[in-house]
C-alpha cells in the first residue's frame, strides 16, 4: 500500500511540475540585452518594415538587416555571444534621410561567396523628387565587412517606384538568384493612412532575371508576368512539386492573389489563379509557407485585416482548399477598453516549429492600422497534430507593439527558432501603446532534438534559394523549403532547421536543388548542423545535346519529355540507361514537328541517369533525367 502510495505521488509530482514547466514562457524578450534598439517610422500610412536575416561574413552566426523607413535602416552584426553589434555606419548601408525604405531581402547575386541585400523603398523626401518616388537599392557585399550602393550598374536605379516585398528565386535554373519586387501603386493622390476616398492607379510589379550576376534585367512582359495591384510582396516557391519555383503574388485591398505557374523550361509564367482557388480577394499582407501536415505539399498561410486565410495543398493538380476555421487559425475579435472591440491586423507570419516536436507552427505578427494605436498582440498557434491551439498568452511572444515584419532564425545557435519582430512607431502620440520596439525573442524550450542544415550551391544559387530538403526521421517525412522573402517584406534564416522530438537520427536526408541536381544522405546524427555542398554532376552522354528536354528532371513515377525537330519529319523517341541499353521505345517510327509525351514510369525502373533521345535518320537529340 505505501509502494502504491509513493508511486502516486511521484506520478502526481511529475504531472504538476510538468504543468509547472508548460506554464513557464517559452520565449524571453531579449531586445536590450542583445544591444538591439530599432524602430521603424513612418510619416503617415500602414506601411512596413522588413527585415532580411543573412550570414553576411560567413562566420556562422546569422546577422540582421532591418528596414527603418524615415529612419535609417540598421545593420546588426552577430558577435555569437547572444549580443549585436550595430555596424550599420561602419558597412556602407547607412542611407541619407532622404529615401523611405521598406523590405529588405538578401542572395548571393554574383556568386562570389558573399551575401548581398536588396531593399525596396516607398519614396523619397528630395524636393525635386516626384512625390513618394525612390530607386530600390541594390547593395553588393565587398567581402571585407562592406557593402556598396550597385543600384545603378545592376539596372535599377532609373527605375523608380513604390515598392513593398521582394523575394530571390531562381526560375530560370541557371545558378543565379532572380528578382520578383511588388509595388503598391503607381500613382496616389490622397492620405495614404487613409486609402478611402483617394485616386489612386495601380502599378505593375516588375520580374527580373540575374543576367549572369552582371545586372538585372525586366523581364515582366518576357514571361507573360501580368501582376497589378495593390502588391505587397510575394513569394517564389514550388507549390506543384515539379522542381522549377513558381510564384505567389499577395495583394492588398481585395486584388486578388496571383498564382503564377513556372512552365520552365519554357520562358513562360502561367496564371492559375483561379482553377488554383489561391484567388482570394482579401487585404493580404504576406504569406508564410511551410508543409504543415507532412504529407509532401506545402501549404500557405495568409495574413489578412481580419482573419487570415490557411490554404491547404492538395497535390496532383487539384484545388487549394481553405482550411482556417476547421484548424483553429481563425483568430477573434480584440477588446481593448471599455471592451470596445477592434479588427485583428496581420502582418508577417512564420511556419516554423518551435517546440522541436516534428509539425511546423505558426507565428503571426499583429499590429493596428497606423495611426490607430490600438493594442493588436502577436499570436503563436501551436500544431497539435490535428489542428492548431493558442498559446500566445504563456509563450512570451503576445507583444503589443505595431507589427509589421517577422522572421525566424537561431541567432544563438543552440537548435532552436528565434524570433525577431519588426515594430512601427505610432504616427501620433495618443493610444494605448507602449511597446514600439522592434524585439528581439529567444527560444527557451527545453526539449527535443533539432537537425540543421546549410546549403552551399554551387551549379544552384550559393545558399539554394527555393531548394528543398527532405528528410525522414522516425518514419515522419518533412520538407523546408530555402527562403528567398517571405514574411511581411522579410526573408527567414536561408538555413533549414528540423524538429526531431526524441529521434537521434535522421533516416535519410535528400536535397532537390533548384537547377537539377539532387543529393541524398542517410543515418544523419541529431543535433547538429551539417553543411552540404553541392556535388556537379556531369555525366558524359554516348549523343550530343539536342532540341529535347525532360521535365522535370529528376523524376518519380512520371515525367514529361518536350521536343522540337528542325522539320516536320518521321522520329523515334527512346529512353536508355548509361550504358547504352533501350529501357523502353516511347514513340516508333511517327511524323511530327514538336510535341510532348507524358511517360509512366514503370515501377521496376531503378534509380539512377537515363537518357531521352529523338532519332530523326542519323540524327540524334538527347537530354537526360534522373530517376529517384
């Protein structure tokens, strides 16, 4: 009886200092003791700020770029013992007073090793400047510590707008980070803090290709890009699984959101918008991305006045489906005082898994309506596996600050999500508000193991923009995808960081890198950060290249086969492995021009290198495809 008794106790013992532990926050606000101390202003408006995370001097330890709109913009150098340094003066990135700046994203653009930042501005305070008028800014990382003002040279300082987000991504797959920006509006004739009742004229975001890391060139007509609107960034990402990056357009004031299909290889974007169902026509702010659900598909979540939106991915051609309400994300109404209830306002938003538990969470920053000083606290929404739960009140996070941008990284480097929040000053002085600061959150959990992993591209961008890593652990499957800008005009750690719970190991660990190339590990140990370069894969082919491409190059259970013939003439089309011998003859002895063919890949076909190859009389075209 008394054994009995002593176990009921200990059990009750563990239970309450379980509860105990829960109760605990989560995250500390670290701001001061980092030595971090920003504010983003703004004259008037709702508008920003962004805020880029990015290893500018390859040390290890991630760095921070924030936006300061009238203010200057802020450069924090991590000096890896949990505090900052602001070289913003000292590294060439201080503006004059004169240019509002907005986001900020951050890629290797001439892949020199070095880690370059562009930031999107609003306007310009220059008396002789049309109103609200800016370049947006291009600095090129020297490599010592510095950073120098390419705008000019790289194509984009005679270009002058009113632009929001902006993200890198390689839709070309040539190796070098391209450039979507989204602009706000062309032209404005109003209060800007209040839309209503203005004349204003929507502007065309601009689609840019890295010309070999010497310039950027627009390319928006090039690619049949047609987004208008009230456009507040967007986010390359490869919503179809087929390896090339495609592009989700958010647009404010009801735009609609724009999904735009990469037809890579072809030069083309397609909008499918709405047989997609991603058309939603909200006040959206910005999308975090993110496979919520480990089914393989990655999912979307939208920020929104009002309540957001969590479009769930459903694969193989078929619709987005909206799932806020069944999952929890639908967030209330906020009483303020006298119990006066405001509209939530979302802004940056992050699905990251925090508890180390497996299943991404979610993270979103609020923040009123400037100059609406009102408290809007920022939400943590926890995945329990079945849907999400608040647990913003006992996570530390429930800031009351004027939120904007957001992004996750392990600025401490112990295997846990940080979090750095981008905060607005109150336009006017009356409100409630007294937390204006942008602030700085450390991770606290106490558990779980974590796998990180970097990636070095060398045929791909250098950190693998818009790659994937894929890994199983304890027979669950998780994706991440590398961030080029996401959030509210921000970009998120470009390293890919796993929630193990109580697996040592990692099973098997694949990389799918934008470009073609795909790498694959196995056993990985736990808790540490591994560093994959990428491997050149040049394999001598028995023919010489031709008009015939696959797609998508590495394959599964089926793959596309494109070609063009100089003439309208008979062909064979024939697939063979690297030694020469015919697995299966596709199309014998037909008359044709171009065309395409969608091929089943038998399920007894190993992985491996194989090669497609049109036989028009001696003549022979080929491309290859890898088998995973």
């Amino acid at each position: 009886m008394k054994q009995i008794f002593f176990l009921f106790t200990i059990f009750m013992i563990s239970i309450l200092s379980f509860q105990l532990a829960k109760a605990q926050p989560v995250f500390t606000d670290v701001t001061e003791a980092s030595g971090i101390n920003h504010t983003f202003r703004i004259f008037q408006g709702t508008y920003g700020g962004g805020v880029a995370v990015l290893d500018y001097n390859n040390d290890g330890f991630e760095d921070l770029f924030i936006a300061g709109g009238l203010n200057k913009d802020s450069f924090y150098h991590n000096n890896g013992d949990g505090t900052f340094s602001d070289i913003t003066e000292l590294a060439g990135l201080a503006l004059n007073d004169s240019i509002i700046t907005q986001g900020a994203v951050s890629a290797d653009v001439n892949k020199d090793g070095h880690i370059d930042i562009f930031v999107t501005t609003m306007g310009s305070l220059h008396s002789d400047a049309e109103p609200f008028r800016a370049y947006n800014i291009l600095y090129l990382n020297n490599g010592n510590g510095t950073f120098t003002d390419v705008s000019t040279n790289y194509g984009f300082k005679h270009i002058s707008t009113f632009s929001t987000g902006a993200t890198f991504g390689d839709f070309n797959a040539d190796g070098y980070p391209d450039l979507y920006v989204g602009n706000y509006f062309d032209k404005f004739d109003g209060n800007l803090g209040q839309l209503v009742g203005a004349t204003t004229i929507t502007s065309v975001d601009q689609l840019y290709i890295n010309v070999q890391g010497e310039y950027f060139k627009n390319v928006t007509d090039l690619y049949r890009f047609t987004g208008t609107g009230f456009g507040f960034g967007g986010v390359f990402t490869d919503y179809d699984n087929d390896n090339d990056l495609d592009l989700y357009v958010i647009n404010d004031f009801g735009g609609p959101n724009q999904l735009y299909r990469n037809e890579f290889p072809d030069r083309t974007f397609t909008n499918v918008s709405e047989e997609s169902r991603a058309d939603y026509g909200i006040n959206a702010m910005e999308t975090a991305v993110g496979d919520y659900n480990n089914d393989g598909l990655l999912d979307y979540f939208i920020t929104n006045i009002g309540i957001g939106i969590f479009m769930i991915n459903r694969g193989s051609g078929l619709s987005f489906v909206d799932l806020t309400e069944p999952l929890g994300t639908a967030f209330q109404m906020i009483k303020i005082q006298n119990d006066d209830l405001v509209v939530p306002v979302s802004w940056g938003s992050n699905l990251f898994d925090f508890d180390n538990d497996t299943d991404v969470d979610l993270f979103i920053c609020m923040g009123a309506l400037n100059p609406e000083v009102v408290p809007n606290p920022n939400l943590l929404l926890e995945n329990n596996g079945v849907n999400f739960k608040n647990v913003s009140d006992e996570s530390g996070l429930s800031d009351n600050g004027i939120g904007r941008g957001s992004v996750t990284f392990d600025y401490d480097n112990d295997g846990d999500l940080d979090l750095f929040v981008v905060n607005q000053s109150p336009v006017t002085e009356a409100g409630l508000l007294t937390n204006t600061h942008s602030r700085l959150f450390r991770n606290d959990i106490p558990n779980g193991n974590w796998l990180k992993v970097q990636l070095v591209g060398s045929k791909s961008t250098t950190r693998g923009l818009g790659s994937r890593v894929e890994i199983v652990a304890d027979g669950i499957k998780m994706i991440r995808e590398i961030d080029g800008g996401s959030s509210h005009e921000s970009q998120n750690s470009s390293i890919a960081h796993f929630g193990l719970a109580d697996a040592s190991s990692v099973d098997s660990l694949i990389i799918k890198w934008v470009g073609g190339n795909s790498q694959s590990l196995s056993n990985v140990q736990a808790n540490q950060l591994i560093t994959i370069n990428e491997e050149e894969k040049e394999i001598d082919s028995p023919y010489a290249s031709g008009r015939v491409s696959v797609f998508p190059s590495y394959f599964d259970d089926q793959i596309m086969i494109r070609y063009e013939l100089p003439e309208f003439t008979s062909y064979t089309l024939e697939v063979i492995d690297v030694q020469g011998k015919r697995i299966e003859l596709l199309v014998d002895n037909e008359a044709g021009f171009n065309g395409s063919y969608s091929w089943d890949v038998p399920s007894t076909l190993g992985s491996g290198v194989y090669f497609f190859v049109i036989n028009v009389g001696s003549q022979r075209y080929v491309t290859r495809g890898v088998k995973l």
